[in-house]
C-alpha cells in the first residue's frame, strides 16, 4: 500500500467517443471495467466510474506517479475527448479503498452540469464540481452495495 504522504485522488470528466447504441457503450464500459479490475491492484490504484449523460465521470486513487501513468493512457484513448480535470491532489485516505474499480452505473441524464464546469474558468467551481463527483460516486457506491447485500 502506499505511504499518506504519496496518496492522491484524481477526478476527472470526459465525453464520450463509443458510438454505437445503448448495449455496445455498456459492453465498452464493462471492458474497461474488467481492464481496470484486472490492472488496477498491480499499480495500487483503486476508484470508481460513473458514466452519466454521455460522459465519463471519474475517480482514481493511489499513487502520485501511478496515477500520472494511467491518466497519460486515459488522455490517449479514442474513447475520450474534452477531458477537464476536476482536481489532482494528495489525499489522507482513499474514499474507494475497497474498490479496483467501483461502478456507479450508467446514467441516461447528465448528474452535473458539466458543459458549465468544462467552459468554466472558475477554479473554485471545477474543485466543487470534483468535490460534488467524489461525494456523488461514494453515495452511489453505497447504495449498490446497500441494494446487494439486502
């Protein structure tokens, strides 16, 4: 596991490039999930992933370096465009600790504003914005597992 001193979270959102119907974004979705299922312990990373009007919301968690990688990678992928950073920043503890990679669902109607908080150049709104992700993505998480275990 990682030292405090090295633990960031990552959030971000991004428009979706899929194309297709309803099945094939959803069989892409479970792909990257099983990708990041598969990949995301090696590296120390854990997060979740909503997918909610037609954008991709994220949160990754773990290693300052880690992170940097598999975000390159995120900006290089065909499935992604106008990614906007919501904050990148050092964390006391993990918000997914349990979690390779959580997913929060797919949602036909955007949760955020997000065209505003991709056009803003209002600092404070886009670290509100990650802030409301992250609070977001947890009450979703816990709800599915509220909805499992009952």
């Amino acid at each position: 596991m990682s030292n405090q001193q090295d633990l960031y979270s990552l959030a971000y959102i991004s428009m979706n490039q899929i194309g297709g119907d309803v099945e094939e974004v959803n069989e892409t979705i479970q792909n990257i999930l099983r990708k990041a299922h598969s990949n995301n312990p090696k590296k120390d990373i854990s997060g979740a992933l909503l997918y909610s009007g037609g954008y991709f919301c994220q949160v990754i968690e773990g290693p300052e370096d880690a992170l940097a990688e598999l975000f390159e990678i995120i900006q290089n992928d065909e499935r992604h465009s106008n990614i906007t950073v919501l904050h990148f920043e050092p964390i006391d503890e993990r918000i997914f600790a349990t979690w390779a990679m959580a997913f929060a669902g797919i949602e036909k109607d955007a949760r955020f504003d997000i065209d505003g908080v991709i056009s803003s150049k209002d600092k404070l709104l886009v670290k509100a914005s990650g802030k409301d992700l992250v609070d977001s993505l947890d009450a979703l998480i816990k709800q599915h597992e509220q909805v499992l275990t009952a």
